[in-house]
C-alpha cells in the first residue's frame, strides 16, 4: 500500500541557512506516516521508531516536497512504514527513510492488537508480518 502527501515549504518552515530544517521534514514523514497508520488500525497510533534517514537534498522557500509513504509490513502491535520524499519543484530526491514504526495504543495509551482492523491493508512484505 502506498500513499503520497504533498507539503509546501514556508518562511516558518527555514533554518538559519534559508533551507528547510530537517526536524520540520521529520515532522512531516511522522505525520504522513501517522496518517496512514491510523487509517489501517482505525484508532490513535503512537510513534515508536524513526531510523535508517539519508538526506540527499535540500528545498527552498516555495518549493513544494511529496512525501509517498510505503506499508512495509505489521506485528501484533505495531506497523512499519519506509518514506521517500521528493521536491517535486525541482525534480530532486531530498531523503528517504527507510523504516518508521507505529504502535497502535487504546483509550489508555496501552499498545493493542489492530490486526483484525488492518486486515484488509496489503503490506508491501506481508512474508514479514506476525
């Protein structure tokens, strides 16, 4: 299952060099990927991992970036996603990161099984998943 968010780069957006800062594009991976974790689960998912981040290239100011987000593949608890984003403005890869990981929580923030909700979401490993 793949998806795709677009974001646009504003002033707020900018480090101390005019570029966009690398937290405000982290931000943006865990929310696209958020997103995705609670269509699949149908309920809040709590941000676990973010690892494996190459950064290629930056983006300026008015420069739009696309964010596809992969399902990679889920646990009992949990759902890995990998992300690609892109400056569609300029035609450059700006960063990939390779496996973020969600844990669906309940009502108390307790990690639950959501395999019954996501059954019907293909990973792109399903050979992975518990």
């Amino acid at each position: 299952m793949k998806s795709k968010n677009r974001y646009l780069v504003t002033q707020p957006d900018l480090n101390a060099h005019g570029t966009l800062h690398g937290g405000i594009l982290m931000k943006w991976v865990d929310e696209a990927c958020g997103m995705e974790a609670r269509i699949i689960t149908g309920g809040v998912c709590a941000t676990r991992h973010i690892g494996d981040i190459s950064f290629w290239s930056t983006a300026r100011l008015g420069d739009i970036l696309e964010v596809e987000v992969k399902y990679l593949y889920h646990g009992k608890t949990s759902l890995t996603f990998s992300a690609d984003v892109s400056n569609v403005t300029q035609g450059d890869a700006v960063a990939a990161f390779e496996k973020v990981t969600f844990v669906a929580v309940d009502k108390n923030h307790k990690p639950r099984d959501h395999r019954n909700e996501s059954s019907s979401f293909k990973p792109v490993y399903p050979d992975r998943c518990s």
